[in-house]
C-alpha cells in the first residue's frame, strides 16, 4: 500500500523547512508509482508529501518529466576485493561504480580479498582498508570455511551481516569449500546464533572443469550442468529443515531448482533465493565462443531457462536480484584485447556489473510485463529487509534519504571505457539498454564529492 501524507510533518516542513526536497511528477512509493514531494532532515525522510504541497528546504530539487525517483538499491552480494586483490576493484572504485548504478548500500562478500573476511581480525582489517573511501554505505558478510566455526559468533557480535559458505570450490585457495559434515556443523552454529547463512551451492560430483577448457562456451556450460546446482540444492535444503537455520540461496541459475524451493518455503523454512541481472539478461545461445567476459559460476544458461527464471521472479518464487558483481583484471579474464578467444578453463569466474545493474534488469523487465514498482522491490526493499536494514531501500517517513533519479526511457549502449569500475571488462560491453541513473543521493547529499559513505551493522538503524 501506498502510505498517505501526513499533514503534522508536512506542516512542520513547511513551517521550518528540511534540508532537502526532491519533486517527482513520478516517483516508487510503497507499491505505487505517485507524484509527490520527499522533504529530508539530517539524512532522513521526514516527509513525503502532495508534489505541489509548499514545503521550505535549504535546497530543492525538482525531477524532470522523464525521470522517476527511486529509493537507492541495495546490492547484498558485491565482491569489493579489498585489501589483497585491490587490482581487480577496491572500496573507491566500487563504491563510485555503486552510485553511478543508483546503488547506496552494499554488503561486500568474505572472499577474493586477502586475507578473507573469516575472523574478526579480518573483518578490522578490511575496514582499516577502506577507511574513508567509500561513496556509499557498506556493509559486510562473514565467512564459513573449515575450521572456524567457533569464530563465527566473534563476528556475528562484530556486527556482520551472516555468513557465506561454498559447497564447491570458491575459485580462491584461501576460501576452502565445507564437505557435508563441515556444512551441517556451520548450520547448526547459524542456527545457534540466530544469524543467516548465505550457500553457494553446486555439487562438486556433477561438475567436470575438464570439460570447460578451450574457446567454446558450450563446453563451459556443460562443465557445470543444471544438476550440480539442483542437486547441492537439495542439500541445502536438508541441513535447512535438520538444522532450523535462517538461508539464503546465492545467485541462482537453474530454474529447475525452483520446484523443490517452492515446496520448502512452502513447509514453512526461512529460505530466500536471489538471481542475477546476468542470469536475466543473457541467453547461453548468444555467448560468442572465447567470450570469456561472460564466465560465471554457476553459468548463464539456456533461453528456456531464462523465461523459467522470468516466470519465478513473477510468480515470488525468487526473492531477489542482486549483481554478484565480481570483476578481476583484464589479464585474469583472459580477455585483454575484449572478446578475442578467451579460455573458458582458465578464466575468472565473474562478472562486473554493479553500474549497469539496474538497467539490465529494467531493459529486460519492461519486455515481461514489469513495471518500476517490481525492480524496486527485487533490488531495493526485499535486499534491504531480508539483511534487517528497514531504514533501506524504500521512500518512506523515518527512511533514509538515499535516492537516485532513473530516466527510464532513455538508451544508451555500455562502454567499459566509461564505467567506475577498476578494470574495463564486462560482458555488458556493447549492449544497448534502457534506463540512466542521472543523480545518486546518500542520505540526502549528492554522491558526487568526497565520499561520505558509512560502514553498516547488523541490526542498526
């Protein structure tokens, strides 16, 4: 429901005025697309009011015809890479790259920086790392690795925001995957905790990388078949009812996986599962053999599967999307020269994506039969309260005023050359899509200076 105005804040704004105030002819409030009027104070919404009510602001912003205003996105899954891999992005980079997309709060994953995110010591150092770096809010996921079960409570208490395991190899040594026992003894600790346990579940048994090696994408795909992901699903789902712990399913791929998912959450476990922008916006049939730009693990599949996937987003079978923005040098992605006969074996695994997020999915969205209100929902308030930040990703009385202007209309065609990101290589390269972030603002300051983003902990408001 869309919340209505009301007139005890919207006298008090316009009597002694607010910071800010953003008009909008179209703007995603609640459920709904409204004209309205968004006064903020101190980095928080204090009113949102008529578009024409007359509301006093030391500044005043009004949107133009074809722009809409959104609630900044939330993004739970963004490798950041820094301290250790800095190279392939770091706080800067990727914090710039988030507000540019229309993001304002991310939560960096555990892995690809050195040392991983696994022991509180760690966690201190990361945060020593990206000091007063970041232009948006950032927080932080644990790690569950072998052997550091009993540190999980130390960084639950820290403050982070859950904690992400593998059931196959994560790609970096210094990430060991858990076996089976391993698994359900870092669920049951999750469980103990209260916290909420993120899987990247494929089965190793089912996935054959000697079938990757080479230029051909299908060999890629074949290397890790739709069965490795359903079936360590299905273990996912087993230690979820064993244990009672909270879950949640990373960047799923396999749209067969989506029955047995029904049913869980159907017998009542807290499981939520998100997909990707790749995922929803690439087709396995139009990958150029040697593109490595588009290696993912799991990998973007079949057509079928994407409208499969389309079709469990709309039915609510998945919760989310987030980019699993995951980038690497050039060098990494064997693919210096762009799209010029990259070895799928070799490669890194992941692809950057954090700045066009938001118009991969819309450019894709629009042509099912979604509107802004959906996006919004899958990348902004559904992210944000699955983590516990309910002052997140909404338009709302007591919200942060994190914002961006979307002019959902106009195209353009990605250029790695003008992204923030660290390293210009992306699988978007080329692609023609609908929607331009046009202005960021973090609780109610342009993101457009020096970074005045905030480090975020679990249960804080």
């Amino acid at each position: 429901m869309t919340p209505s105005p009301r007139s005890d804040t919207i006298d008090a704004v316009a009597n002694t005025g607010a910071d800010l105030v953003v008009r909008a002819r179209r703007a995603v409030v609640g459920d709904a697309e409204i004209a309205c009027s968004i006064a903020a104070t101190d980095g928080r919404i204090v009113a949102v009011a008529p578009y024409d009510a007359k509301l006093a602001a030391t500044d005043t912003i009004d949107l133009a015809d074809d722009e809409v205003l959104l609630p900044g996105l939330v993004d739970t899954h963004v490798h950041i890479n820094e301290p250790g891999r800095t190279e392939w992005e770091g706080f800067a980079s990727a914090t710039r790259a988030a507000a540019a997309g229309g993001v304002t709060t991310v939560i960096d994953m555990p892995l690809n920086c050195v040392p991983p995110t696994t022991t509180l010591e760690a966690l201190r150092g990361k945060q020593a790392a990206a000091g007063d770096q970041i232009a948006v809010d950032v927080g932080f996921w644990g790690g569950a690795v072998p052997g550091n079960v009993s540190g999980l409570a130390a960084l639950h208490r820290a403050g982070v925001f859950g904690f992400k395991c593998f059931l196959i190899h994560s790609g970096v040594d210094e990430f060991p995957h858990l076996d089976p026992a391993g698994f359900a003894a870092a669920m049951e600790e999750v469980a103990r905790l209260g916290a909420l346990m993120l899987v990247h579940a494929e089965d190793a048994g089912l996935v054959d990388d000697s079938r990757a090696k080479g230029t051909a994408y299908a060999g890629f795909l074949a290397s890790r078949p739709a069965a490795a992901e359903n079936a360590a699903i299905e273990q996912v789902i087993a230690e979820a009812r064993a244990t009672g712990a909270s879950t949640h399913l990373l960047h799923l791929s396999s749209a067969e996986a989506l029955q047995q998912l029904r049913v869980a959450r159907a017998d009542g476990l807290d499981l939520t599962v998100e997909t990707c922008p790749h995922y929803l916006f690439f087709d396995a049939e139009d990958v150029p053999d040697g593109a490595t730009e588009f290696k993912c693990c799991p990998p973007i599949r079949e057509a079928s599967n994407r409208q499969a996937l389309w079709a469990g987003l709309a039915a609510g079978d998945i919760d989310m999307v987030v980019s699993d923005h995951s980038p690497s040098t050039a060098h990494l992605k064997r693919a210096p020269g762009g799209r010029s006969g990259g070895d799928f074996g070799l490669a890194w695994g992941g692809i950057a994506s954090i700045q066009v997020s938001l118009p991969a999915v819309w450019s894709a969205a629009r042509l099912h039969g979604h509107d802004l209100c959906d996006v919004v929902r899958w990348m902004a308030k559904v992210p944000a309260d699955r983590v516990g930040l309910a002052h997140k990703g909404r338009i709302e009385v007591g919200a942060d005023a994190d914002l961006c202007s979307f002019a959902p209309d106009e195209q353009f065609v990605v250029d790695v050359t003008h992204l923030e990101h660290k390293n210009q290589v992306s699988a978007y390269e080329g692609s023609r899509l609908f929607g331009v972030v046009r202005r960021t603002w973090l609780r109610g300051v342009p993101v457009d200076g020096a970074p005045h983003g905030r480090f975020l902990r679990r249960g804080q408001r």
